[in-house]
C-alpha cells in the first residue's frame, strides 16, 4: 500500500503530462544533471510535510504538503523561455484543486527563479504549491 504521500506526488505527476514545451520530460524527484537537449523539463518533488490532529476528531490527522515543480530551461533567457510552462504547470494544478479527490486543496505559496553560475543559459523556476490532505491517525494511507 503507498501513502498518500506518494499517491499525491504521482497525481501531481500525471495531471502534469501534456505540459507545453516538455513533452515527458516529467520526473520525480530527479539527482542527474539535465543535458543540454533534456531541456525544457519538470521535476516534482516534497519540501516537506507537516502535521496537525484534527481538532473534532482523534482520528485523523490534517497535513500540508509542500510540492516543488522546478522548470528548467535553457536559452538566452532562460526565466523567460519558463513563462509559458510556468502559465500551463498552475492552470493544470488548478483545474482540480483536489487532485481527483485526493486532497482537500492546493494552492501556489511563492515562485523562486534561479541561474547555474557555470552555465548563464541553464535555469530554473521553482513553483512552490502547499497540498493539504488527511490521513487516518493509525494509517497513512489512508
């Protein structure tokens, strides 16, 4: 059984397929360095997750869930190349802002633009989304 952590994570994933510009270049949680044709892409992954008992029931908790998409580009001006993507990623988390009925709500908490210092053409633009869930008090997956 996966948590719904995890459920959650992948149902970002999925509803991110089609994104403008990226094709599948879609991962979870990625550690290799993209090459140069491997851009534009997405990597999804937790910042973290934090929980809070219920205050009318002992038996569930509420988390909120903190979610990075990162979009790298590469160009001469690579946070501008990001735009479009950028504007598809957040119309397509909030088209169903319970993913499928998996959370109680998403919502964009701040977007982070970065350059690699070795590589002026290679960037990122980091859009940071809280996803708020429950889960029983004895099973997190449930």
């Amino acid at each position: 059984m996966t948590i719904k952590r995890e459920t959650i994570l992948a149902a970002i994933t999925t509803a991110l397929a089609g994104t403008v510009q990226v094709d599948s270049r879609i991962y979870r949680s990625r550690t290799e360095a993209f090459a140069r044709n491997e851009a534009p892409a997405l990597i999804v992954e937790p910042t973290d997750d934090n929980a809070r008992q219920d205050p009318v029931s002992i038996c569930w908790i509420d988390w909120t869930l903190g979610v990075d998409v990162v979009v790298h580009t590469r160009g001469a001006i690579p946070d501008q190349l990001a735009g479009p993507i950028v504007e598809d990623v957040h119309s397509k988390l909030m088209a169903d802002r319970t993913l499928g009925g998996i959370a109680m709500d998403i919502w964009p908490s701040r977007v982070q633009h970065g350059r690699d210092q070795a590589d002026l053409t290679a960037g990122w633009t980091v859009l940071s989304y809280g996803v708020r869930y429950r889960t029983s008090i004895t099973d997190l997956a449930v």
